[in-house]
C-alpha cells in the first residue's frame, strides 16, 4: 500500500501504552488525562444504529470529535453499511484500512469530506480514491469555481469516479450555498453534467441546533433542513435519471430522532408526513459525531427526554450518559477566597474555551473517583458544587458554587474526574484514551485508543 501522507504525524504505539496502562485504576495515572467509558459509548452507538432501522434512513458517522479506529467501528456497528464523514484527510488516511476490509467482506461503504475541500488536499483525495472502488470516495462542493478547479486536477488517465455532494446553507451560515442563490442553479447543473464525477445528492449541518434548548426545537431543525433539501432538489435537471440523497443532522437533531418514535407533538407527526412523501422520490441520510461520547453542550440542548428510555433503546439525554471525562489532578487549595477554590492540573489545552449555555464554566466535577458523597453541581437543580471556574493555558481553577453547607473540601493530589462542554475539542489535547468500562468498574483501564494527529 503506498505511504500517506498521514504518516508525517507519527502515532505511539498502541501496544506500548497498553503495557503501561491497562490494569491500572485511573488513580494511578499522570494526569491531565481523557477517559471514555466503553459500556457508556457502545450503547450510545448502538442506540443511534437502532433508531436508524427503525426509521428506515440511511446513516453516516462523524469521525472527527474522537480520531479513532475503535470508536469508528461502533459507529458503523458489526454489519451494515459503514459511511463516514471526516474534516481532515489524515481522518481519512487512517480509515482506509478499514475500507478497503469492508470492500472485500463486500460491506456497503464509502467516505465524504465534510466541508469543501481546499483545492492543495485533492491530490491526497485522489490518491485515496485510486486504491478504492469508484465513488466510495465523496465531496462536498458549494461553490462553482471550486467544482471547475477541482475537476482541472483529474489526469487524463484518471478512471477513478469521485461523488459529489452539494452543500446547502440552511442556516449555519459556516459553508454551503442557498438556495435561493442566483448562482445554485447553475452550480447543480454543472456538477450533473461532469462525467467524471457522479452526483450523489444534497448535504446539510444544522451545527446551530448546539444552541436549541427542547425536544420541539431540535425536531424543527430537522425539519428546516429536509424542508429546504427539498426545495433544492427543484433544480436538479429533468434528465438526471441516478439516486438522490438529501443528508442532514448535527448530534442534537440526529439524537433527537428517536422522538419521532416515542413522540405524538405535532411537530413529530408533520415530520413523519414529510419523511413519508420525501422516502418515495429520495433517500433521507441522518449525519452525527459527538453523540457516542455527549458532552455538557449536548446535555444543554434537551434534545431528547432526560429520564426515561425510549422505545428504540435511546438512553436519557443526561450526565449520565457522557462518556467522556477528562481526568484532572488538585495542586493547590484556597479554601479562604470568598468561594472556595483549588488548583487542577488541566486548563484550555485539556478542556478547550468553548462555553456552555446553561451554566458559567469549563467543566463539572463528577464526584471524584468513586466519591458518592461529593455534591455533582446541577444546572437544573440546586447549583451547588465544583465547577471548572477559570482556566489558563495549562491549569484551571475549581469554584465551588452553592450553599456552604453541602460544601465538599479537597485534598492536594486528589484525582477528579470532569465532565467537558465540548467533547471534540477536549478530546483534542490528548494523544490516547484511557478506556474503562463502567459494566465491569469504571475506575479500571481495560484499553487504550490511539487518537490520529494532522491534518
């Protein structure tokens, strides 16, 4: 197999750090440290596959808020198709192994570049889509001047196909054309009409469904982005006789699908009627990322019931159910600050600076290390616990939030476990996850997963 260019950015070896860690319990680890629960992450996979079936819908997994091969093969499940998108090449570098293991297990598969690629990546692109059956390899074009750039760079022996996606902006406003562009008509009918490429069909993010705060509100963004693929199906020539996809999602608006099991809103059911008429002329494709691990930004959205289990198998959209924490360690203590406070040993380059709607920091404390008795701060409760206060570069500042009297005192060289607000970015300061499995004990590494690095 030829060398990527993936390979510039070396990776540790997997089975050195097994031998370092499994069997450890995470007290035992430097920190700061990421930790993914595998029992939590496979059933949050598992879930999503199952709501899919149940719907009838394709799915494509977003490899990008975790890099790793593990964790892409529970997205895709056992069997089935394995569709992926990812924001980087070496994403897709890394993945090609797999790919080409399903093609000769005669798996449905391909791949999609999420955001329209810049024109100095396509060479790796084609080198990708050379080793692989034709279209398996997908793009995503919004504009036509790109589309024309692109197609400038295919050799005159190229016999390879790439498929094309159009990008529609339903409102993110991040990429994608509109389709009330005076330029969108024109931009399908050139992407139709290039033999070397083949149409596959329309492709929306509702990436702003991250500031919806109901059930109701991400069921609606659903609905916006199908609503809209529809109208640009309007511009697809009358002779174009292939398969149509209309792709859409973000985690709050994918999850949330399994209300329209459970659920009899009225939005729900004007989403079954939609999904209904659209299934006869197209295929619907549901697209999401962050859902196996959920992060705090994901618990903020309410996007789906925060007890209960839904009919599909979904588990409560809640704490609960993240299965990502990031392992942090006490280096000081200042009890004295009008709010108690201590030193951690992680800051931005562990937690990331995203914020979180729904309350004023940068990370929750779980409760310790098996510490029942610590107070896990609650935004919709009472308000009272550590939260991640501040942070710097390299360390952050706990602050205890809430009444005094539920006050839990911390120790230097105590061992924390936090919940992030945003996984993908938190994720991307570590070089390996440290993999436990709450089913057996959730303080035991069992695994570890190399993250992929570059671009």
């Amino acid at each position: 197999m030829d060398v990527f260019p993936a390979s510039n950015y070396p990776l540790p070896s997997q089975s050195s750090l097994q031998l370092q860690y499994v069997g450890k319990q995470l007290n035992d680890v430097p920190t700061p440290a990421a930790v993914l629960d595998r029992s939590i992450i496979k059933r949050n996979c598992d879930a999503m596959l199952e709501v899919c079936k149940a719907l009838d819908v394709l799915f494509r997994v977003h490899v990008k808020s975790h890099k790793t091969i593990e964790l892409a093969k529970l997205q895709v499940g056992s069997s089935g198709p394995a569709h992926f998108v990812v924001s980087t090449i070496t994403e897709a570098e890394h993945l090609l192994p797999f790919l080409l293991e399903c093609q000769a297990q005669g798996r449905e598969c391909s791949l999609l570049y999420g955001v329209p690629i810049p024109q100095s990546a396509v060479p790796r692109l084609f080198r990708l889509a050379k080793v692989l059956k034709p279209s398996i390899i997908n793009i995503l074009i919004d504009n036509l001047d790109a589309f024309l750039q692109f197609r400038e760079q295919y050799g005159v022996d190229d016999v390879f196909d790439i498929g094309v996606y159009i990008k529609i902006d339903t409102g993110y406003h991040r990429a994608g054309i509109q389709t009330s562009s005076p330029k969108f008509t024109e931009l399908v009918k050139a992407v139709t009409s290039v033999a070397e490429v083949e149409f596959k069909g329309f492709y929306s993010h509702f990436g702003h469904s991250y500031a919806g705060s109901s059930e109701d509100e991400a069921v609606n963004g659903l609905l916006e982005e199908l609503n809209e693929l529809e109208k640009a199906t309007e511009a697809i020539p009358v002779d174009f006789d292939g398969d149509v996809v209309l792709t859409v999602g973000a985690t709050p608006t994918a999850t949330a699908a399994q209300n329209l099991i459970s659920s009899a809103s009225p939005e729900v059911n004007e989403f079954r009627t939609l999904m209904e008429r659209l299934g006869k002329k197209f295929k619907i494709e549901l697209h999401a990322g962050v859902y196996p691990l959920l992060d705090l930004q994901q618990v903020a959205t309410h996007a789906r019931p925060a007890t209960g289990q839904s009919q599909a198998g979904f588990e409560p959209l809640s704490t609960s159910n993240i299965g990502l924490k990031m392992l942090v360690e006490v280096t000081s203590i200042y009890d004295e600050r009008a709010k108690p406070e201590a030193l951690i040993s992680a800051g931005s380059l562990a937690l990331g600076r995203e914020p979180c709607k729904s309350y004023p920091g940068w990370g929750v404390v779980t409760g310790g290390l098996g510490n029942s008795e610590c107070k896990v701060y609650d935004d919709q409760g009472d308000r009272t616990g550590w939260i991640v206060g501040r942070i710097s570069q390299e360390h952050g500042i706990l602050v205890w939030e809430g009444s005094r009297d539920q006050f839990k005192p911390l120790k230097i060289g105590e061992k924390l476990l936090l919940w992030p607000n945003h996984a993908c970015v938190a994720g991307a300061g570590a070089g390996w996850y440290l993999i436990v499995d709450s089913n057996q004990d959730a303080n035991r590494i069992v695994d570890v997963w190399v993250r992929w690095r570059g671009w």
